[in-house]
C-alpha cells in the first residue's frame, strides 16, 4: 500500500538546515541567512496598530492596492510606469517561487537553475512536475554564468531559468554586461526569466543591476522583505512583472496557494516602505563592513581562498583540508564551536566550499574567525 506521494518522497530537508538542527545554543552560528536585527520601529508599531484597528481579515489576493502601487514606485528607476497590477503580494519570497513554477511548468517542462544554488529551487520544480537542469556559476568565474555552458543545456523542453544576483550562497553580482548577456541568452530561446532579487538593497559600491526594465516581456521578479527589512519571520514577499496577462495568471495561482496575505502585516510593511525608507542602506552599510572584515580573515588563512562578495550577506570560501570533505570540515568546525554550511549543501560544484553568513556582530565574527584559523590549521597538521 503506497501511504505517501512521490512527489514528497523525493525531496529531502536542506544540508543548512541539517546543520542547524546540529547547533547547540553555544556555538557562534554562521549558519542561517538571518539578519540579527530587528524591523524598523515605525513597522512594528504599524503592526500592532493595524491588528487594533481592525486589520485582521482577508484582503484582495494580490494584496492591498495601496502596498502593490508602493512597490511599483519602488522600481520607477528601473521601470516607469508600473502599477499595482504589475505586483502580487505574496506570502514569503519562496511563496513567490512555488507561484511561479506552478504556473509555468508543465510535466516534461525543464528549468535552468543555478548551482550552487538557493536549495529550494530544484524542489520546487520537481513539485511543479519539470526537472531541473543545473548551470554552473563557478569559483573561477566569480560565481558568474558562462553563457556558452548555458547553450550547451538548453533544448525545446527549456521554458524558463533562474537567476540569483546577488547570489545565496556565493554572494556573487552581476554588472550590466554579463546581465545583457544573459538576457539576450533567454531571449534567443524564448525563456521566461525568474529572476530572484531578494538581496537587492543588500549591494556594496555599486548600484544594483536588475533583470527589471530591460524592456523584455517575459521577466518574472522575485523579491521579498526578510532580508532588506529584517523581517524574515513576517514571511512577506511579491512578485512583480511588466507582463500583465502572465501577473493575472500568477495571481490565481496566489488564491490556490496562500488565498491572500497576511493583512495587518501589509499595512506594517506599507508603513516601513514609506517611513523608513533608508532601512534597507542602514544595513547594507553595516553587512558592507561585516562583509570586509570576515573576508579579510579568511583570506590571511592557509589554504583558503574568498572572492569579496558585492551584496547579500554571505561569503563562499574555498576551503582546502586535504582528505575531508566540505561536510567533514564543517563537522570539525562545529566541534569546535563554529557553525557554517557545507558547500556540498548547495550543489555538487559547492564541494570544497564552506558558506559563512555574516549576520552576526563584527565582535562575534572576529571570534569566529579564530576558531576557525585554529581548526583549519589543525586539520591542515593531522592530514
């Protein structure tokens, strides 16, 4: 007797989430992508006083039109014109991911993902009933797509492909010359873009380049405010498109999911949106010094090599222990104190790879830091 479906039985928990599982409470944790700050006071208040006012009921499934047409004028630099049509509120950014594969994939569809990658892309396709197929963003590249390799992959089965820029778990950025590149790659097979956008705010030095505005009709954005707001319990995301026909679609499939948002919390968000505005700057100059001093100290270690990421708020070193694998050094760091991911827990070209979120204070990470030059150079000694 068959007691559960395939389609559950084929997906397994995440390697970050193994690890964490792991954590005693001691340890200093690199692990989760979490920023350790709480959302600006004015959301918060907004919150508690939209449950007071009433704030507690259903909205329209696309979400409040006054919240949409904000996030529409959030992308006025990139594309003029949008409206709260061109965005549908969603429960959490991975909501937004399921939505888009549900309503783009068909079984014997495929979609090209990145790798190493986000680890719920590939799940969620094969939910969807495509299969995944994996292009490489390598160490060598700076994490950056080739797109002779992205050729070599595609065929008539191939509807769409996901980008993540800047990247969880590399932290890789694209500039406006790889990004034209890869848009002219979709457009010559006719792709849909699924573009994952969630650490947009999150950038250093450089402004952030955008799938959004580009003047093709089949980008799909995917953003959310956990990261950029601190918000990462709220679970409050959106989609936004120029393509009205594909963001009706896209909102049916919303109904079926979620049915709608979490009320109170739009109108939090709402207020976050226009009263703190500089939120997301305030922590991107923070992670931008977070970011220099943990790359700093890994690079002065033995055997360790750490490309300087230009946003989000995660570093993707190579890490040499001759003899262990990721999961094993990992597994010894963690002994010792020191949470962080296995680079194998995000793909296969993820292997020799460690995953440092830096999400902790520059005192915390520092101390981490130690640790971690102390273990490597003992490993490094008993090899």
């Amino acid at each position: 007797m068959r007691t559960f479906s395939d389609r559950v039985l084929s997906i397994q928990p995440t390697g970050v989430r193994k690890m964490f599982d792991l954590a005693g409470d001691d340890v200093i944790s690199f692990g989760l992508g979490e920023p350790d700050f709480q959302p600006p006071p004015i959301a918060i208040e907004a919150f508690h006083q939209a449950m007071l006012d009433g704030r507690n009921k259903y909205t329209t499934t696309a979400g409040l039109p006054a919240l949409r047409s904000k996030i529409a004028e959030s992308w006025a630099s990139y594309q003029p014109g949008m409206d709260e049509h061109n965005v549908c509120i969603t429960m959490s950014g991975t909501n937004a991911l399921l939505n888009l594969f549900l309503s783009l994939v068909n079984p014997g569809d495929n979609v090209l993902l990145p790798e190493p990658y986000f680890p719920l892309y590939g799940p969620d396709v094969s939910i969807a009933g495509g299969t995944a197929k994996y292009y490489s963003c390598l160490f060598e590249n700076e994490f950056i797509p080739d797109v002779e390799h992205l050729e070599s992959l595609v065929d008539e089965n191939t509807v769409a492909i996901l980008y993540n820029f800047p990247s969880n778990p590399t932290g890789g950025t694209l500039d406006t010359t790889q990004r034209d590149g890869l848009l002219e790659f979709a457009k010559r097979h006719d792709l849909w873009i699924i573009s994952d956008e969630v650490y947009d705010r999150i950038v250093f030095d450089e402004p952030h380049v955008s799938f959004m505005g580009t003047g093709y009709e089949r980008v799909l954005i995917v953003n959310s405010f956990s990261k950029t707001f601190a918000m990462t319990g709220w679970r409050m995301g959106y989609i936004a498109s120029t393509n009205v026909e594909a963001m009706q679609q896209i909102i049916k499939m919303q109904y079926y999911i979620a049915a709608c948002s979490n009320d109170a919390m739009q109108h939090a968000i709402l207020a976050a949106m226009t009263q703190a505005s500089d939120y997301p700057n305030i922590l991107a100059n923070e992670f931008k010094q977070r970011c220099d001093l943990i790359v700093d100290r890994l690079n002065a270690m033995p055997g360790v090599q750490c490309h300087k990421p230009k946003g989000a708020i995660y570093v993707f070193p190579k890490v040499d222990v001759p003899n262990m694998s990721s999961h094993d050094v990992a597994m010894e760091l963690l002994k010792d104190g020191v949470l962080c991911s296995p680079g194998s827990a995000f793909g296969p070209s993820g292997e020799g790879h460690l995953r440092f979120a830096y999400t902790i204070s520059q005192a915390d990470i520092s101390r981490g830091m130690d640790i971690v030059e102390a273990t490597l150079l003992r490993l490094q000694a008993e090899a």
